[in-house]
C-alpha cells in the first residue's frame, strides 16, 4: 500500500508540474490540474437486512488540459486516488450456503458487542473529461461544466469492526472488483462546484458477490 501512495504521488506531481507549464500567462485561466473530491459514497440494491446507512469517500487528481480547436471546450486526462468508506450493520462473508466463491453481508446481531462496522476500498483512477468553460474575469474564475469517463485498478479492500472490547479488520476481500468504471459530471464557479460518480460495474465481481452498485456526491474543489 505504501508502494500504491508512493507512485500516485509521484504521478500526481510529474501531471500537475506538467499542466501549470501550459498556462497562459496572459490570462489567468483556472486549468484544474490539481482536483480534489470530497463526497457522500452509497450502494445501490443492499442486502436484505443490512443497511449501508452512512458512507463517504475522497479523491485526489492530478489532470493535464487537452486543447480543442473550441474557446470554451477543452478534454482532460490524469491520475486519481480514490478512497472509499461505506458504514453498514452487516458483515461480509466469502462463502455462500453451498460453500461457492461468494461474498455477501449479513447483519451483525443486535444483541452483540458491535458499535459499527465499515467496507473500504482504494483505486487507483484514470479519469477522463471534457471541460466546458466560461469566458474567465479578471481574477481567472469561470462557470464550468464537464462529464466525463473513469476506469479504476483496485489498490486494496478491508472491512473494519469496532465492538466494545476490540476492534477488527479483515484485509482478505478477494471478490471486489480488480477494474471498475463509471461515468462522472461536475459543475462550479471558480474553485468550488459540484461533482457526481455513477459507477457501471458493481462493488464486487459479477457472479462473486451481492450486486450492489457504488455512486458518489459531494463538493469538488481545484485549488489550481
């Protein structure tokens, strides 16, 4: 894991090194190559008897501009490390009745000691997006639109209980998905907006496990 970090961060300065070179600087047009996510994260289609009650997420991009023959249309490709908590009263197991390959969660009887339960997940992403711009102000700030593509490497995956003696977790999550993708959208003025994530794979491998679907909203900001 700390490998994973390591080379997102060297990837993430060598892309937002690369895209403030590219700035005008007759104009100072906000690009958007530093990017940083802060969202509400939730599952679609749960288990029976579980609830995913709570979950939140971050997401750290690096991106570099890619110009269009359009004064206020643009692409956009980077790197991305993406992190996930969803809150549930379940715990996943990895074996279905018949003892096939198969996670699924079950709720943690209320009579125990358990006082909450996560599921994380780290990607690493490659988005890709195109940009629709305002003409900028004088301060460089504009009206932004964009949708856009991401695909995703699994990093890693672990499920966390706390009771009131200890606490547990369980790094051993082989059935969630290795390569996910999704559509993306974002919109803002200057550095702040609005961003959605509706992924089109599901949280776990098809046929390895309950079908849940993640998704993603919150706040983005673009410092530069």
């Amino acid at each position: 894991m700390k490998i994973s970090a390591l080379i997102f961060l060297t990837l993430l300065s060598s892309m937002v090194a690369f895209g403030q070179k590219s700035t005008d600087l007759k104009r100072p047009i906000k690009k958007d190559n530093l990017v940083i996510d802060l969202t509400y994260d939730g599952l679609i289609n749960h288990p029976n008897g579980v609830s995913f009650y709570f979950g939140y997420g971050a997401s750290f991009q690096g991106m570099i501009d890619l110009p269009l023959n359009s004064k206020v249309m643009n692409g956009a490709f980077g790197v991305a490390f993406s992190n996930s908590n969803y809150y549930n009263n379940g715990y996943p197991f990895h074996k279905d009745t018949s003892g096939n390959d198969y996670t699924q969660f079950y709720p943690i009887p209320s009579d125990s000691s358990y006082k909450r339960s996560k599921f994380i997940t780290n990607y690493l992403d490659f988005p890709f997006e195109l940009r629709f711009r305002s003409t900028p102000n004088s301060k460089g700030h504009s009206w932004k639109v964009s949708a856009g593509f991401r695909v995703g490497v699994k990093l890693g995956a672990r499920n966390k209980v706390v009771t009131s003696d200890n606490k547990f977790v369980n790094y051993d999550q082989p059935n969630v998905i290795r390569t996910r993708y999704g559509i993306t959208g974002r919109v803002g003025y200057g550095r702040v907006g609005l961003v959605g994530y509706y992924s089109l794979t599901t949280l776990f491998t098809p046929e390895k496990g309950h079908e849940m679907i993640p998704f993603s909203l919150g706040m983005t900001i673009s410092p530069f």
